[in-house]
C-alpha cells in the first residue's frame, strides 16, 4: 500500500506522539509498503524550531525507508491563545502544499490534535479520492475548555464544528482507549466507524534492567535510595504540583528521591514551587536523550502518572505503556473513572490514587516503599500486560490490517486525480 501519515509531530521530538508516528511509519516502510509524512518542523517541547530546521520553509528527507515532508509553521515559547491558533493555520496552510507533492495514497492516516488539519486533508481526500483514518490521540475541542485553554465561546463553537467536520469526513476513527469510544458514540459517531488501537511501546528498547550499576543512578548520585520517578509533559493537564507537594511530605525520609524529569523552561518554573514547599528531595532534570530512556526509567523504584481532576475521557497518557513495559510498579494520580486509571486496573501493574491529592499520593509512596515485595509483584504483572497488550508489532498489524480493510472497502465514486501535468490525448 501506499501510505500518506498527516502527523504534526515526527521524529527528531523526543516525547509524545511524535516517537509513536515514527515507529508506526518506519514499521509499515520495513514490511514492504511505500510511507510518506506530512509533519511540520520539528519544535516540540522546546516549542521553538530546532536550529538546523531554522530559515526554511520546506524540508524533505528520508529516513529509515519513510519520505518525510516537512513545512514551516509559526511557533513561540510562551504561546497565548492568538499564538495557537496562528501555529494551526500555519501548519494547515504549509503542510497542504507538502502533501499534494507526491504519489496518491491508498490511504491517509490524520493524526490530531492539531484539529484544524483535518481541514487539508478533507481536501486531499477529495483530490485523490483517498479514504482517511482519523487517528485521535485527544478529544479535542473537549480536552482544552476543560483545562481552561479555551474559554471563547465562539471559538469553542468554531472547534466544535470542526470536531464534528473531522468525524464526517474521516471513513474511519482510529481512538487510543475505551473511554474515547464511549465519548464519541455519545457524540453520535456510529460505532462501526470507530476502531481501538491503544498506542504501543517496544518491548524490546522498553524493559526491565536492573538497578546495580545503573549508569543513571550512578550519575545523579541515587544509589541506595528509592526513587519516584516523573518523566514526561509539564503542562496544564498534569499538575505536577501535587507530585511536588507529596515530596514535601515525604521529605522527613533521607531514602525516598523524586526526580521530574520534562522540558527545561518547564522544569525551572517548578524549581520555585519546590522552593515554596521546602521540597528539597526533588531532582528536576532535563529531558534526556531518547537512548537513554531505558536505564532511565530502569532507575526508578517507583514510575508517576499524573492528571489533574477533570482529565476523564479525553486523554491517554502515552507514558502508560512506557512504564508498565519498564517493570517498575506505577503509581496513577488519575481520575478513577477515567482511560489512564481504567489502563492501570487492568494491568494489575500499579495502584490508581485521588488526582490533586498530594497527600494520598505520599502514602501509597510510602506503602510501596515499606513493601517491596509489592512492589516487585506490581512490577512483573505490568511488564506482563504491556508484553500482551501493547507490544508495537502487534499494534502495526492492527493498522496494516485496518488500512488494508479501509482500501478495500472504499468505493471510487469517480476516477482518482492525479497531479501530473500530462498534455490532452496522452
């Protein structure tokens, strides 16, 4: 097949969708099909053009068999709401010039968010007569008026017509969690048109190690303690207030470390806050290279997934699998009715407490400390499930065998476009 991934956020960006986008287009590249990503310029989470990316408005490559089509977009450090929407319409006015140079795909995959983008790839869909899959990674305009990141009710009727514009137009919706079914058909999506594929993790690259001689631990001085680990976006929907004011309750304990480890702008603003709390047994680091994730996360005692209260059924931490797939027991700081703390129930692989509850949170930590049976227990089951669930070639069939059903199943109204200039009678 030839397949056309519409995705924001591709490889080199360390964290998010972007290692997952990645993975999926090398993984369907390696097993014979033709791949081509229309992304933009890698900025995340630094939210700033990577240097060698600078001055440039497109950029095509070619990596490990996939043809990578990159295109500006306008992006700040700080961004405020007029910044968003400018880096949307950038993104959906460059990216489009991008996506028509190029073979007719069989199949698109759109990834959103970004939203707005589900507006060219209508219109690529239109031109090619090419069938998209919706893949949803977060419920979105929901998601956001939920953390208070849109409040005009006119722009949130704006997106609401697009959400409603992107579920029409898509042949298929692709979601990354039960909860995210139950939200759509409640928006009147028919279920044969929805789909669940969780997002994965290599369980090869992702997997236990052990603790002596662990070159992290040996560089930031962790030996003999127990260490809480949070890797991963300090952002509106987490709150990793509360990981640090559970540390300030734990501080009476020399053995227990928390180390955060996010993006560097991020990180010096939670310095103050541990500050404030007299969390002196905080380690706030930088994001680390992706090679060295494993004896990263290999370090930890304990993994942290934090959401804040009204996070529920339209967001999925991607650090779910990666922790479960790590064998290091996870502690959830999660809405108990929603898809991270679901995920963690049925893995057997750690324990869901109170979101925003910093006190909660300082006890199980502290239960798990004094039991390390437990947690070990905890630990191997979570491994165990990640293996069963969500191993990476298991998901990439998943999609090769979906796109392969949506081509098949897709009918040509009338012939395909092509873009090439051929003269009359040819």
């Amino acid at each position: 097949m030839r397949v056309l991934i519409y995705s924001y956020n591709y490889y080199p960006e360390p964290i998010g969708i972007a290692p997952l986008m990645t993975e999926l287009a090398e993984g369907l590249a390696k097993r014979g099909h033709d791949v081509r990503v229309i992304t933009g310029m890698p900025n995340y989470p630094q939210r700033q053009i990577y240097e060698e990316y600078r001055g440039k408005l497109y950029v095509t490559e070619e990596k490990n068999g996939v043809k990578i089509q990159r295109s500006y977009v306008w992006v700040k450090p700080k961004p405020k709401l007029l910044d968003r929407i400018l880096l949307d319409s950038s993104f959906v006015v460059t990216s489009f010039f991008q996506a028509i140079r190029g073979w007719r795909p069989d199949v698109i995959l759109l990834t959103v968010p970004p939203l707005p983008v589900c507006v060219p790839a209508a219109l690529l869909s239109w031109l090619h007569n090419s069938p998209i899959v919706l893949n949803v990674q977060d419920i979105l305009p929901e998601a956001a008026v939920h953390v208070g990141l849109i409040k005009n009710k006119t722009l949130i009727r704006v997106f609401e017509a697009l959400e409603k514009f992107a579920y029409k137009t898509a042949h298929t919706i692709s979601v990354i969690a039960d909860g995210f079914v139950e939200n759509l058909e409640r928006k009147g999506v028919p279920s044969h048109k929805i789909t669940c594929i969780p997002n994965w993790v290599d369980t090869n690259f992702i997997r236990p190690l052990p603790k002596e001689n662990n070159a992290f631990r040996a560089a930031h001085n962790l030996a003999g303690k127990f260490v809480v680990t949070y890797s991963g976006n300090i952002a509106l929907t987490q709150g990793l207030e509360t990981v640090v004011e559970a540390a300030a309750r734990l501080r009476h304990i020399p053995e227990i470390v928390f180390v955060i480890v996010g993006e560097s702008k991020a990180v010096e603003k939670l310095k103050h806050y541990c500050q404030t709390c007299g969390a002196d047994n905080v380690l706030l680091l930088p994001f680390q290279p992706r090679e060295k994730l494993p004896e990263m996360l290999a370090a930890a005692d304990v993994g942290l997934i934090v959401q804040k209260h009204n996070v529920v059924s339209f967001n999925m931490p991607s650090k779910t699998q990666v922790l479960l797939a790590s064998g290091r027991p996870v502690i959830a700081s999660v809405p108990d009715t929603g898809s991270a703390a679901k995920a963690i129930e049925k893995s057997r692989g750690g324990v869901v407490v109170p979101p925003e509850n910093p006190e909660a949170l300082a006890n199980q930590i502290l239960e798990l400390y004094r039991n390390p049976d437990q947690a070990e227990m905890l630990g191997k089951q979570g491994r165990q499930y990640a293996i069963e669930r969500y191993s990476f070639e298991q998901a990439l069939s998943q999609y090769e065998a979906l796109f392969e059903k949506v081509k098949d199943s897709s009918v040509s109204v009338r012939p395909a476009y092509t873009l090439s200039a051929e003269k009359p009678g040819n």
